[in-house]
C-alpha cells in the first residue's frame, strides 16, 4: 500500500485517507488499536479486483481528528464519518468493511443508513442483539475489573498503562494478550506484524496516545441504549462476517447472538487465525471478501427495477 492519505473534512472531523483505484466503492475501517495500514494486505486485491478502495484513520487515531469528548466516539457518529465519505466521493452507496471496532460500525450502518450500504462485512467483532442488561454489567459479572474493557472505562488511567512503554503494549494487544499489560517482560510483535511496520504503528501511537481509541470502549453502554430502543430493525443488505478460530472475542461475543438481525449472512471461521484475521490469513479473508462482493453486485443486477 503506496498512496499517501489525503486529508478529508466529513462530518465535521478531518480524517486521513488512504484512496485507491476506480469502480464500486469499498469503504475499510479499522479498530483499536490500528490504523489505516492495517488493510495493506487488502487494499491491493481489491484494487485489482476493480474497486474504489477508501481507508481512513478512524476518528482518533493517526493522521484523523481526535475530539475530546467521550460522546464524540459514540458508533452513531462514528457510522456519519463513513457516510460522509461517500458524500465526498459523490457516491450513493459502498461495500462497507470493518475490523474490531470498525465492525461494529459497519453493522450499524446497515441498520441506521440501508440505502448507502451496497453490502457489508465485519471481521472478527460479530453484530450483537442488544442484552438485557448494559455491556459493563454484564462484563463485569462474567470477567471481573480486570477484564481490559471494564478497566478502560476510567479516563487516563489505561492510557498511562498503555503509554508507559508503547512497544510492549502494542506487541501484547496484537498478540491477543491483553493479560500482559500489567507486566515487566519483554514482549515480543507477532510474526504476522512486520518489524518495520510495527515500529511506524508504534511511533505514531507515541504521538497521538491511545485516548482516542479507548474513547470507543467507554461508549458501550450508550451504544446499548441506542440500539435497545431501536430493537427488532433488520439488515437486508448481503453480509458476511470472518472470524479466527483462536479469536478470544468468541469467548464473550458469539455471532450466532445476533443472527436473527440479518436477512442474508454468510458465516467463515479461518482455522488457526485470531483476532486479526486479515492480516493472519490475508489469502482467505481477500478470496472470501471478493465471493462476497461479487455476490452482493450480481444480486443487485438481479434485483427488481
């Protein structure tokens, strides 16, 4: 991935993105803690493929805008930044495709915006029904305090945690360890994260902090609110959602929770892979990403007029 982002005013932030390609739009957005190159692996398949690829900085990290505020990460909001994107481009409608965080964006954009989703992805976070009771609640009576998104609720303590030596809680989080935060040991970058890479991520999270991305987290039960008073929408559009079998949000996310939310979802659990799939089993995410897109074309041709 060679282009250099560009910066974009949509929805009243400034986001950096990485452009490229002509045809049908494809929107990727990434979650905590990353950045647009995370799609490196993708960008160039679907470009290839005869796409228009779109990959910001989500709001609070890297290049983007990074308000203050709490509610200012809340996915609603979040959801109008992907929006504005095709107002940019002067586009009605993109495949939108999500990691983490930005899949749960995604998903909410095909229930609060259908007509600007041409067909939708998330990969390893699945679209949950809302529960009975708040997400901190129920996190806290399965997993205790030091479950890491209970302990990101308080402001500035976890970004200290996080910030007192970068590297190491980068290469705990990409290696789905979110238990070796708290320690002193060398902790070593997956072998799926190139050296090189890894430090440019590292460098720019020493610039920005992690207050940004930890702002997503502490809006979980508004996010519940909102989709608890909007409950019983369904999404229409054709979906997909990816996962790895070694994922450790499976342990307290199934996707099978909110299945009964789509009308037409496709399922593929990469064997061996964890939380990030895209970058573990590119080969298998890019094949399976552009069955699906095609998919999503030919089933809008084949729609009434």
């Amino acid at each position: 991935m060679t282009t250099s982002p560009e910066l974009w005013q949509v929805n009243g932030v400034e986001l950096a993105v990485t452009a490229a390609g002509e045809g049908p739009l494809v929107v990727l957005a990434h979650g905590f803690p990353d950045l647009a190159v995370t799609w490196r692996l993708q960008i160039p398949a679907l470009v290839e493929a005869g796409y228009r690829v779109l990959a910001p900085d989500m709001r609070g990290y890297g290049g983007s805008s990074r308000p203050g505020e709490r509610s200012a990460y809340a996915l609603r909001t979040v959801g109008l930044d992907l929006i504005g994107l095709l107002e940019h481009e002067g586009a009605d409608t993109a495949h939108f495709v999500g990691h983490d965080w930005g899949a749960a964006c995604v998903w909410q954009l095909g229930l609060d915006h259908p007509d600007a989703v041409a067909s939708l992805t998330g990969l390893s976070v699945p679209y949950a029904a809302p529960a009975p009771a708040p997400p901190t609640q129920i996190l806290r009576a399965r997993w205790g305090e030091r479950f890491y998104q209970i302990r990101f609720q308080e402001a500035g303590t976890p970004e200290a945690l996080l910030m007192r030596d970068v590297d190491r809680s980068l290469a705990a989080i990409f290696s789905d360890r979110y238990d070796l935060l708290d320690g002193e040991d060398p902790v070593r970058p997956p072998e799926w994260l190139p050296p090189g890479l890894f430090r440019r991520i590292a460098g720019r999270f020493r610039e920005t902090g992690f207050a940004g991305g930890l702002n997503y987290y502490r809006n979980i039960d508004d996010n519940w609110r909102d989709a608890k008073a909007a409950r019983g929408r369904v999404i229409r559009q054709p979906s997909l959602f990816i996962t790895g079998s070694a994922d450790p949000v499976s342990t307290f996310l199934r996707f099978e929770s909110g299945a009964r939310a789509f009308e037409d979802l496709r399922t593929l659990v990469v064997d061996g892979a964890g939380h990030w799939v895209h970058q573990q089993a590119p080969d298998t995410v890019n094949e399976a990403l552009l069955a699906h897109l095609r998919r999503a074309r030919a089933a809008v041709r084949k729609s009434p007029a």
